[in-house]
C-alpha cells in the first residue's frame, strides 16, 4: 500500500464506498459491545469476567487505535482521499473503548477505592503509562469536532501528533502490563512502528538536512 | 446458596464434624442428580439480573466426567461465603492450557488423567509411586474449606476435598535429610499446548516446578487436593491431584502433580525463574509486600453475585491462617523472603 500504483475505486463510487465503509466502522465497534451483554452472563468471558474484560476492552482500544492510523497512509497510497472520513471515528471509538477499559478498572476491579485508586495511578509505571495515553486520547478526542478544527488550524495538526506517543505508551502498557509473555505485544508495537515509519517524513523528528533527501 | 445456607453461622476453624447434617443433606441433594458440575447452582440462575452469573457451560469438547467422593465435610468458617463452583471451575490460572482465565476450562476437557501415578522419591527410606485412583478409592478423605488468595489480587472460598500433605509424605518415611519438597507438572506436550508453544504458555519453562520447605509440606493445613465440590478435580483446577497451600498465593498450589522428590536443598519455583524479583519462593500471602504492578493489600472476592455486585476487601496476613503458620516464619524478615 506505500506504492501508488493501486487504483482507488472510480470517483462516482468513492462517496457511497465511504459511507458503507463508516457504517461497518460504527458496527464494528459497536457490536462487539453489545456482545459482552450477551457473552458475559454465559460465561464467555470465564467465572470471573472482570480481568478479561478489562484485557478486551484494553486490546479493542489498541486495534481501534492502530487503524485510526492506518487511514492516511491506505489514503495516500490508494490515492482515495475520501478515505480520510473514516478516521475521525476510528478514533472516536477507539476512546470510548479506552474510557471503558479504564471504568471496568476503576469500578469492577478497584471498586472505586480512591486511596488505591490514587495510589495505583502513581505508584505503577505501566498504570501511569495507560493513564497518560488515556489523557491525550482525551484531548484529542475533545478537539474532534470540526468547528474546533478549524479554529486550531495548524496548531491542530500539531496537537493530534500527540497520537504517535500515545500509540508507544500503550504499546509499552500492554508490555509492561502482562505477568509473563512477550510475543503479542511485540506483534503490537511492530504494527505499531510500522505504521509510524511510513510517516517518517512528516514526523518531526530530527531530519538529516536536504542536501542528503531526494529530490 | 444451599451448601452456604446449610453450614452458615457455624463457628470453629476447620474443624472437622463427621457425619453431619451437613454432610448428609449434600450427599442427598447429590443423590438426585444434583451433583453434575452446575446443577448444583442452577438456582443462581433465578436473579434475572442479566449481569448475574448463569451458569456457564464448558465449551463444546464436553466436560471432562468427574466422580463423586466420599469424605468427611468441612466446616465453612463463620463469615466466609463459598464461591459458586462455575466461577471456581471457569477462572483458572493453568499456563500449560493457555494464560487467559477461560483457556484452562476451554482446552483441558481432553486432558487423560486415569490411570494416573504419581513418584515420591529422594529423601525417603521407601520411595515410591502411588496410583491416584486407587488413592482416592482408599484414603479417608477430609475436605477443607479454605480461602485462596491469588497473587493477581483476586479471592475465593473453595471446598477442597483431599489428606494432609504431611500424612501421605510419612508412608514414604522422609530421612532427616529432607529439609525441601519439590513438585512437578506433568510434562506432556501434545495434551498441554501451552508446553507446545511459547504463545500460549506465557512463555514459561515447562514442565512447571514448586517446592515448599519441609516444615510447611508437613503442616496440618497443607493438602494434597483430589478434589473439589465434593467430586473428583476438573482437569482446569489441576485433576487428577494437586497441591493446596492456602496461606500462600495461588501458584504455589502445583496442578497435576506427577512427582514428589524430598530434598536437602531448595528446589527451583517456575515462578520465580520466570520473574525473580517479581515472586519468590515462599510467596505467603503477604498484605505489606506489594507486588512490583499491583497492590497486595487488598482483594477482590470471587463471590456469588453478578458482574456489578464487586466486593473488595482486605487482605489478611498469611491468608488469615497467622494464627496456625505465623510461627514458621519467626525471625524471617518476610519483605526479604518474599
Ligand atoms: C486510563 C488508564 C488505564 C488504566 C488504569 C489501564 C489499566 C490496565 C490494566 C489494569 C490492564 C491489565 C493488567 C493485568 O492483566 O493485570 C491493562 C491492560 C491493557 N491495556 Fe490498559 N489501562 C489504561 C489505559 C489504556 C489505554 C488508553 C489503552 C489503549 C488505547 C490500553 C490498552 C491496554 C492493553 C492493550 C492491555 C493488555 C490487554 C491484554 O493483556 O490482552 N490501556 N490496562
């Protein structure tokens, strides 16, 4: 997909095609919420569903996140920049998965024990790490809408490169978070970093001088 | 729920009362077909609260069949609830059938535990190898109802159902030599996927190994479990024998034990191969030494509610059983030994 040869679909097709595409991303995410209400009291999530909910719901966020970044790299390289409609809510999904990854922590797990809760947030690194991709993907979540897009302008673009860190803390919570294992996360963070090289010219970065790009 | 109902409020620390009423009205209620795995709280399933916990059915390879055992009853201690036996039989930490908590009860069915023998030898004046069905034909089985801290920070209530340690290590008469007890997982690849791939096992170097030193294999609360619930173990808790250690964390208690060897030297633990400085070798349940992710202080009790019903309660020392086990540790500094 990094080649440009590929063919986006012709032009009277592109609009109905995004349109479909954004209903399956809105099922997509959403149905496997509406599942839990199924699978949980059936035991699909095991006797005590709360750690695998929380592992669902924290993978869930991280695939959604992973193909929020995916869409304009298959823009670019499709040259199909209608494609660009989808990632808004991509993203939008991938934190509300995040916001329930975190609530089943803080309500089935921790039961809303402040002092712990407090505690946990500072005292383990790979929490604070979570914590900390959760606060950006707030941000970005809040400076979404349109309206405010085009107040930020520049500053926007800016401010929403904050998801390549973001994309990191999470791949290292995940890491950091498993009692033993290291192959799935690792899996993770090389899509993860796949996804940061192609962009590796936009990204701001220390660059080597043009004298050495092409032209 | 009916066993809770029947044994509430009776005081003492597992003492043991044969042939009580207890005992009686269980082995009726089992007398009538009640006593497949989840019938037993189908009841449960009457709360149409959709959160609550319907039973869950083993997944599709079918069950693996499970005996009824004969046994002297526990008491449950005053205050404690049993966990329902589909939430203990579908949330287990078992590597060698898959690191999710379902893998175990999902992949496990299969697992062929008949015949099954199991080595002691070492430090022994007549080792030996014990047939764990004739075993559970002829022992006096006892059950003991003991809380199970997991070092996740989760807690149940469980009945098991086995004989001291201690009094099955005594047929093979330790040496004065024996100062440590190490145990081993069967090791067998094409029944165990996680020993076939790293993937699934979590990375662990099969076959899985604990030890416990001689002085706590020998402790009256320390079982040797044959079963749970009043029948033979599930494959996912460790069938056909495991280890039941209830004042430390859940890893201790070594599934499917194929060996027993009495040593002079402490035994490696897969545990703290694995993270040294994450688990050590005592691993007694322990509310000030956190572990280096997660709070020890606190946990969250399995209980029979549904997933909102959440309670998280303190963790008590040793597990609540200070009072029996505190005195081997004298003079230990338990941060150090962890
Ligand atoms: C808001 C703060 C966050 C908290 C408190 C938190 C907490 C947790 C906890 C407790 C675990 C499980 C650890 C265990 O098994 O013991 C976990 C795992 C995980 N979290 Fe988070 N998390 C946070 C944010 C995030 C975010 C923003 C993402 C992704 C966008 C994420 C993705 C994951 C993933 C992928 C896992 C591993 C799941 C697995 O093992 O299958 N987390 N997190």
């Amino acid at each position: 997909m990094s080649t440009t040869s590929q063919p986006a679909p012709p032009r009277q097709y592109r609009k109905p095609l995004v349109r479909v595409l954004q209903v399956a991303v809105h099922l997509g995410a959403l149905l496997p919420l509406v599942w839990l209400f199924y699978a949980i009291p059936r035991g699909a999530l095991g006797g005590d569903p709360v750690k695998e909910l929380i592992h669902f719901l924290g993978l869930g966020a991280l695939r959604l996140l992973l193909l929020t970044l995916l869409v304009s790299p298959l823009a670019r390289g499709l040259g199909f920049g209608q494609l660009i409609r989808l990632r808004r809510p991509l993203g939008l999904w991938c934190f509300a998965w995040a916001c329930l990854h975190f609530a089943t922590w803080l309500s089935l797990d921790l039961a809303f024990a402040w002092g712990l809760i407090g505690d946990e947030l500072v005292k383990r690194t790979y929490i604070l790490l979570g914590f900390s991709a959760w606060l950006i993907l707030a941000v970005l979540a809040l400076t979404s809408f349109p309206a405010l897009v085009r107040r930020l302008g520049r500053r926007w673009k800016t401010l929403h490169s904050l998801i390549y860190p973001a994309l990191l803390l999470v791949c290292v919570h995940f890491w950091w978070s498993l009692k033993s294992g290291w192959i799935e996360p690792a899996i993770y963070l090389s899509l993860a970093l796949g996804l940061l090289w192609f962009r590796r010219r936009l990204l701001p970065w220390p660059r080597k001088l043009p004298a050495t790009s092409k032209p | 729920m009916l066993i809770k109902s029947l044994t509430r409020g009776e005081a003492g620390e597992n003492q043991v009362t044969p042939e009580d009423v207890y005992l009686n009205r269980r082995r009726f209620l089992q007398g009538l077909g009640a006593g497949t795995a989840l019938a037993a709280t189908g009841s449960q399933a009457g709360l149409l609260d959709f959160l609550s916990p319907s039973a869950p059915q083993t997944p599709a390879t079918g069950a693996a069949p499970r005996a009824p055992l004969r046994y002297q009853a526990g008491k449950l201690e005053s205050g404690l609830i049993l966990t329902p036996e589909e939430k203990a039989t579908n949330h287990n930490n078992y590597y060698e059938f898959g690191t999710d908590k379902t893998d175990p009860a999902r992949n496990s069915q299969g697992l062929k535990t008949e015949p099954w023998t199991l080595r002691v030898e070492g430090e022994v004046a007549k080792p030996g190898t014990v047939d764990i069905g004739e075993l559970i034909g002829s022992a006096a089985l006892e059950e003991r109802i003991y809380r199970m801290r997991c070092v996740e920070a989760w807690s149940m209530v469980i009945p098991w159902v086995g004989l001291e340690l201690g009094k099955f290590l005594k047929r093979f008469e330790p040496t004065s030599k024996a100062r440590y007890v190490a145990f081993e997982t069967l090791y067998d690849p094409e029944q165990m996927p996680g020993q076939r791939s790293s993937f699934v096992g979590g990375g662990i170097d099969y076959p899985y190994v604990e030890g416990l030193r001689m002085d706590e294999a020998m402790h009256p609360l320390t079982l040797l479990s044959l079963g749970i619930y009043g029948q033979t173990l599930p494959p996912q808790n460790g069938a056909p024998v495991r280890l039941v250690v209830p004042w430390k964390y859940g890893f201790k208690g070594i599934k499917s034990i194929v060996s027993i060897r009495l040593l002079e030297k402490m035994p490696p633990t897969s545990w703290n191969l694995l993270a040294p400085q994450e688990y050590g070798f005592y691993a007694n349940v322990n509310p000030e030494v956190d572990h280096p992710r997660w709070s020890q202080a606190s946990e969250r009790f399995i209980g029979p509610g549904g997933l909102l019903d959440v309670k998280r309660q303190p963790t008590l020392a040793f597990n609540g059983y200070g009072e029996q086990v505190a005195s081997l540790y004298a003079g230990m500094n338990l941060r150090k030994f962890f």
